[in-house]
C-alpha cells in the first residue's frame, strides 16, 4: 500500500502494515582466505615519497604537459627573434650608404684593432696589468657613449633613417 493511500484513509495503519521489512541477512557461503587480499609487496602497489604534496610537478600527464608548454614557447621565441633578426638585416641593408652607419663600421674596426694591437705590445712587454685593461675598458665605454648620442644626432638632423 502507497503512503497516499494509507493517507487517504485517514486512520492510523494496522500493525503488520505499521512494521518495516525486516532486514536482508548476509550469508557466508565461504570462509575468511588471505587469496584474495592484496601483497603489499607486490610491484603493483605503488607508494609516493612523503613530499608528494610540496612537489611542483605530482603526476606524469603533468610533467609531460609542462614539457609540451616549455617547447611551445621555444618555438614561439624563435620565431620572434628570427622575425626581430630579419627586420634588422633589411634595415642594415635599406640604410647600406648612410655615412653614419659606415662611419661607425670604420671606427669600431679601428678602434679594435688599435686596441688589440696595443694590448698584445704590452702583454709582450710584460706591461700588461688589469690597471691598464681596466683604464682602457673606461676609456672605450667612454667613447662608446659618446658615439651614441653623436650618432643618434647625426641620423635624427642629418641622415636620417630609410625605414
């Protein structure tokens, strides 16, 4: 009988209706065997390290993820700075005759080979010392600095740039 029903009625249920089901029992058709319990010393129970929770990475889908993302980006900075290095090499091309950009190319070369001729007198003299490698490191970045803002002058007023 439905509890709608039973309401319907209106009285309260008799007493073999107002008893719940007794129970499913459980019946043991074999005995307690240690076969079907698992070796914990079989290969196929697997235990972590105590830190399992402070690791970054934690399972290998994640390991190999973070690897695919990591090759990813790779590629991604490659192909940026191969961009970066062909826009370069078209505006050192585009502004080939500009006598500031030559002008540099003679005076780093210059400036180089004066330095390394001048060092290799001294090493060889036995003069050359990190005070004089020193004072001369100065002396370059000093020029160096100079050049800059010349150059920078030189291309914005008076050669300026083929873009």
């Amino acid at each position: 009988m439905s509890y709608a029903s039973a309401a319907a009625k209106g009285g309260p249920q008799p007493p073999e209706e107002a008893r719940a089901p007794a129970p499913p029992e459980i019946v043991k058709t074999e005995s307690v065997s240690t076969a079907s319990l698992v070796d914990v010393d079989a290969p196929s129970v697997q235990s972590v390290h105590s830190d399992f929770l402070n690791q970054e990475v934690k399972t290998t889908t994640q390991a190999e993820r973070l690897e695919r993302e990591a090759e990813e980006a790779l590629a991604r900075s490659k192909a940026s700075a191969s961009k970066k290095g062909k826009a370069k090499a078209k505006s050192i091309r585009d502004n080939a005759e500009n006598p500031v950009y030559i002008g540099n190319a003679v005076i780093i070369a210059a400036v180089s080979a004066g330095l390394g001729y001048g060092a290799y007198r001294k090493h060889t003299e036995g003069r050359l010392s990190w005070e004089v490698a020193g004072i001369w490191a100065g002396a370059v970045g000093l020029f160096a600095g100079v050049d800059y803002f010349v150059s920078k002058w030189l291309i914005q007023n008076k050669y300026p740039k083929k873009d």
